[in-house]
C-alpha cells in the first residue's frame, strides 16, 4: 500500500489511539464492494485506501474492528476497521548514543573474518531505547562469538534465550530472542533469529555462552525451537513424553468451567476477551 | 536359582504376584564382583533440603559426588502461557507467584517492562517509586533471611532457623498492614501501585528498622564467627569468575566471586541512583562468601528503607493517564476491600460516561503499542529480566521471565561434584534457589 493515497478514503474519523504516523487505516466506506459493511481480505490490497500506521516493520497479523470483541453482532460501525499489527520496523542510521559505536564494531569485527555484515544482519531495530539486532540464523554463532570476544563489544553476560510464536509472521514464525549483557562496557543489546514453522532450526549458542543449556532446552521444550549442536536438547519443564509445544499460539490453554456463584464462568480462553 | 517369573496367588484382597525374578540374582552377582561403590542416588524432588521440589540425581562414589544433575520442572505451572490470556493489568497477579519469597521483585520487573512498552516510564509518580523501593528492599531482607534460616536448618543449625523465620514474620507483617496479604500481592501495577500506602504504615516499618538493627548483630554472633558454621560453608560450593560468567551466575553467588555487579548500581531503575548504599563482594567463591555477602546486603537494605521513608512525599501513587489508570483508589468497606463509595455513586448516579470508562478500563484493559521490551531488576538471587512482546492488543503477547534461581542452578553440578554428598546440600543451598521461580 503506498502513502500517497493517504487522506482519499476514511469518512470515518481515525480513531486517535496513539496514532502518530498515519490516518489509522480506517477504510473507505465499503460501496464498492461488500455491501454489507464489512470489508473482505482482498479490500487490504485495493488501492483507494488510506495509508496504514506506518508501511514500515513486519506485519505479524491483522486486527478487525475497533474493539476486538469478536462474536457478538456489530452496533458500532467500526466492524469493518482493519488495520495491520506491525511490529517495530528497521531503523536507519544513526542510531544514536552507543548503538552505533556497537554496530560500527560488530560490522568491523565481521568485516575482518570475511563475513559481509548485510548478509549477517537482516536489519537493525531501535526501539523504545533498546538495540536488536535480527541475525540470519546461520551466523548466529559467529555474532555471538564476535560480540563475547571482541574487547570493544565484550556482551560477556547472555541472559538466555526467550521464544516467541508469530503464526501471522509467514516464514519466520517462530523467533528465537537473546539479551546479551556486557558487563565491561555496561550495555545491553539483543539478538534476534527467525526460523519458519516447518523448519524450526536454530543454532545452539551452548558452545559460547554455556548459560544457555538450560534456557535453549526450555525454548525447545515451550516452542519447538531445534537448537542445532545443543549437547542434550530434551525436555525441561514438560515430561519427557508430553506431546505438543505448549507456548505455541495454536497451542490451546485449556481449562474447565467452574461454577461460581451459580453462575458457570468458562475456561479462560473461552471467555470473551478482547484483543 | 528360583524361578524366572512371579506366581499369583489369590487372596481375598486380590491376586497377589510374589516376584522372585530370575535375573535378580545375576544383578546382584554383578554388582558384588566390582569393587567400587559408585551408585546413583535420587535426592528429591521431596526432600526437606531441597527448596522445593527440586530433584538432585548425584552419581557417587563412596562419600565422594562424581556427577551431578538436576531434575526440575515438578512446580512448572504455566504462568507465561496464562498471562496470554488476561489483560496486563490482571499479570500482576499471576508474575507475583512465580519466585514467591520474591514477589515485590517479579511484579516490578514485569510493570517495568511494561511501562518501558507504553513508553510511560517517566511519568511513574515518585512516591510510586520510593514505596516500591522500600518494599523490594524489605523484600530482600525477607529472601535473604529465609535463605539464611533454611541454609542454617539443613546444616542442623536450628537457632539460625528459628532467629530467620522470627525476623521474616516481622516484614510479613508489613506486607500484610500495606498490600493486605503476606505474599501474592499484585500490588504493583503497571503505572504505579494498587493503592498507597495505609495510615501506621510508615512507623511501622520505622519501628521495623530499629529493632531488626539489632536483631541482625545476633546472626553476626551466632553465625559469622562460629568455628562449626565456618567449617562447614568454607571452600564449598566454589565457583570462580569466569565459572560464574559461563554458568551465567547472577547476585550474590557472582558478588562471592569479587565482581561487584549490581543491576542496581550499574542499571539504575526506580531511582536507585538516588539511594546512598554500597555493593558488598567476598573474594572467597564459596558459600561462607555468599553468606557473609546476604547478611552484608541485608544490612544495606536497612539503609536504603530508611531513606525511602525520608524521602516518601505527598503524591499520587499512579501515572495520571485515565486510559492507564484505574479510575478509583480502593477503599475499605464493610465486606472487605472495594471501590470507594465515592466513586461508585460517582458512576452509578452522576456520570454516565465515568461508567463506561470504568467498565472498559477494567474488564477490556489498556492497549499496549506493538514492540518488544527488556526490562532487569536485581533480585536477592540475581538478575531478574523480563522479556515482553505486544502485539497492540489488551493482554500480552508473550512475556518471558529470566529468572535468576532457573539460571544459577546450572552452577549447581559445577560446585557440587568431586566433593562430599553431605556438601551438596550446603552448595544448593548458597544458591538459595526457590523451585516457584524455576519452574513458573
């Protein structure tokens, strides 16, 4: 979608939820296609439509309507609402403070073993005053190793690794996320894989930080997550046998009702919930 | 030989099979023609030495510990995956139950990282800060103790036991006069506090103060000087600088290694910059080291406490942002704890719209902006760090704990193996791991 038919469509006001780079991708009245009001999927490619938040960052998924209540009838004209999740997008230079004296070294420290840093870094991510960096997942080790040696980088501390599911994310559902801490320089910084549902392998970073044994065993035992080279990758917190990756998204909660009161009050994630 | 299979007999209980197993014997002649001792042995997960439900499976020979695993995951509860399904308001609840000799400190992390997400975290009022200092700081003086009273216990030191548990129900007390319960207290939300401090509180942790002044020199003269004590935690549990770097070793087992590292000196967060106290370290690696280091810190915690409560001023207790903050501080009523009557009769009689809000606020939740978060505090065991995802919505995406007991247990088969059996338990203990905070 492209920013120059911005201000063409939304007859309904944007609602002002924090909207700082784009009109809200409220979409146009829907009179050409849908009459019913609510617009189906192929409406997010047509070209009358606003700008969404921001055309920046990787969309992990959509979100209909403006209360995310889904189920009940719609009484408030905003079903038709569709707007794309995003998450923050890559940053360019500079990235200021001491980001990018990290980055010049790890792209200099690269550079020497004959690695090229934009094969190695997919991007570059500041955020809300933290530096990610997202790594294509064969070099992990390599980055990992560069950011623990290198006198001027120096992460010597990894805070192990946390898993996260993105099922809208095709391609690189599955994520693999690392704080690194450097106690010599005082900096924290973060390290980010992607690997994709149907080829959930990662490479274990136990041979450079040995702390990660156990937080990769349990990215492996929540997410499914394959560490390649782990000396013993088995389960952690589940039993042995347990069947499924329990913090997958597609992964149910479950529950039971229970009455309280008289009144039977539903499994969690049977409830109605918002999003 | 007897037979190769176990006969049933019926009784009338049943059919019983009486097993006389062939290959039995052949074990048993096996075992006796090696002449070493070396067995495998399960230490837990019941066992009254292991924090919790915590599984030792240690290889041994004779008296000597030749391998060590551990065998965790009996208290693994689902807490991150349930946190997807209630709003970030309602995690509080569910975070303060993980590490739960900690709760003040897993409640902080995690409204850090989400007031990092909301990009509020300078608006968080002062006075919410100071009461959440205050209350991590007795928090650790609590952790501290139970680690110190449980250690003492498991070398069969039960004085040190009855003084630590004597000395913790004094700050529960606190707890209980402040949040109401003496632990799971979801008192910290994101933006501030539940509620602000009652009325008695600040002398009653004034009076806290003075009497546990003089209550910590009795674990000095009890403990730190005791030629039993000493013989039994001196050179157990070793693990050096760079075992405690790869192991990924936070806290006090780190500090015992000489590195002053301190989340809180070195990242400040809710304005420990502000605060006037010194990091202590020991150069000896070992559990005497990790000892004297939590009796030292507990010490400091005393002086920060004291200067919360100078520097407690008037003031809000929670962000001024109505779409963050809940609309109404609680009051105390006659059925217990509830919105006041003020505000009820505010949105039942007078406002319209108020209702609404409060309803949405409180039942949908506050959106948070995509992205994701880091946010660390130092906790008495170590580092605390908490990973948060959102996706925009009400509840939250994912949200990771690093907790500091999951990660410093790794430490446990590198201090524990080649020495005694009887030391294993002293070396666990110095790591003072709480299986809630393993596991979650």
């Amino acid at each position: 979608m492209s920013d120059g038919t911005k201000g063409t469509g939304g007859t309904k006001g944007a609602p002002g939820n924090g909207d700082t780079n784009g009109t809200g991708g409220v979409n146009g009245t829907g009179a050409a296609k849908g009459a019913d009001g609510v617009n189906p999927d192929q409406d997010l490619n047509a070209q009358n439509l606003p700008g969404q938040r921001g055309d920046h960052g990787e969309v992990i998924g959509t979100r209909r309507g403006m209360f995310g209540a889904s189920g009940g009838g719609d009484t408030s004209g905003y079903g038709g609402l569709v707007r794309s999740v995003r998450m923050p997008g890559a940053t360019s230079r500079p990235y200021g403070g001491w980001f990018d004296e990290v980055a010049d070294e790890l792209e200099g420290a690269l550079d020497e073993q004959g690695l090229v840093p934009e094969n190695v870094i997919e991007k570059t991510v500041v955020d809300r005053d933290e530096l990610t960096f997202h790594i294509e997942r064969e070099y992990l080790p390599a980055v990992a190793r560069t950011l623990r040696d290198d006198p001027a980088l120096r992460f010597e501390l990894c805070t192990g690794v946390s898993g996260v599911h993105f099922p809208g994310d095709k391609g690189r559902e599955l994520h693999a996320v690392y704080h690194l801490r450097s106690i010599t320089h005082n900096r924290l910084i973060r390290l980010e894989v992607s690997a994709p549902d149907a080829d959930p392998h990662v490479p274990s970073l136990v041979s450079v930080y040995p702390t990660n044994d156990w937080h990769e065993r349990e990215a492996y035992d929540f997410f499914g997550l394959i560490f390649d080279g782990h000396p013993a990758l088995t389960r952690i917190m589940m039993p042995d046998d347990w069947q499924g990756f329990p913090q997958r998204k597609d992964y149910p909660l479950g529950g039971i009702p229970v009455e309280y009161k008289g009144a039977q009050i539903p499994a969690p994630d049977q409830r109605r919930s918002y999003t | 030989m007897s037979t190769s299979h176990a006969t049933p007999r019926e009784t009338t209980e049943g059919t019983v099979y009486t097993v006389t197993g062939g290959d039995w014997d052949e074990i048993a002649a096996a075992a006796a023609r090696t002449d070493d001792e070396r067995i495998v042995v399960n230490m837990g997960p019941q066992h009254p030495s292991t924090h919790g439900v915590l599984r030792l499976i240690l290889e041994i020979d004779g008296e000597t510990v030749t391998e060590a695993r551990c065998g965790i995951g009996y208290l693994h509860t689902g807490i991150e995956k349930n946190l997807e399904f209630r709003t970030w308001t309602q995690g509080t609840t569910f975070v303060t139950r993980m590490d739960y000799l900690t709760p003040f400190f897993n409640e902080t992390a995690y409204c850090l990282a989400v007031e990092k997400l909301l990009g509020i975290t300078d608006e968080v009022p002062d006075r919410a800060s100071v009461i959440r200092v205050m209350l991590m700081e007795l928090n650790r003086l609590s952790s501290h103790l139970v680690a110190i009273a449980t250690g003492g216990m498991e070398l069969g030191a039960t004085t040190i036991m009855i003084y630590g548990f004597r000395d913790r129900e004094l700050i529960l007390d606190i707890y209980e006069l402040i949040t109401g319960l003496r632990m799971n207290h979801a008192y910290i939300r994101p933006g501030g506090l539940a509620q602000d401090l009652p009325p008695g509180a600040v002398d009653q942790v004034r009076e806290f103060v003075k009497k546990m002044r003089k209550n910590l020199v009795e674990y000095d003269k009890l403990a730190t000087g005791n030629p039993v004590f000493k013989g039994r935690m001196q050179d157990i549990g070793y693990l050096d600088l760079a075992g405690c770097l790869a192991t990924g070793a936070t806290g006090p087992v780190l500090r015992s290694a000489g590195l002053p590292h301190d989340l809180r000196k070195t990242q400040p967060y809710c304005g420990y910059e502000h605060y006037d106290f010194e990091v202590p370290t020991a150069d000896t690696c070992d559990s005497y080291g990790r000892f004297l280091i939590r009796l030292e810190e507990m010490r400091q915690s005393l002086r920060i406490v004291e200067q919360c409560l100078d520097r407690l001023a008037p003031g809000p207790v929670m962000v001024g942002d109505k779409k963050i903050a809940w609309p109404a501080q609680l009051a105390m009523g006659p059925d217990g704890l509830g919105n006041s009557l003020d505000h009820i009769k505010k949105i039942m009689g007078t406002s319209m719209e108020a209702l609404i809000h409060h309803f949405k606020l409180v039942t949908e939740g506050f959106r948070v902006p995509p992205g994701q978060a880091y946010a660390a505090v130092e906790s008495p065991k170590g580092e605390l760090g908490v990973h948060a995802v959102s996706d925009g919505g009400t509840r939250p995406y994912r949200v990771h704990f690093r907790d500091p007991s999951f990660t410093n247990l790794q430490a446990m088969a590198a201090m524990c193996e080649g020495g005694q059996v009887a030391d294993v338990i002293v070396a666990v203990a110095s790591i003072d791991p709480v299986m809630g905070g393993v596991d979650r």
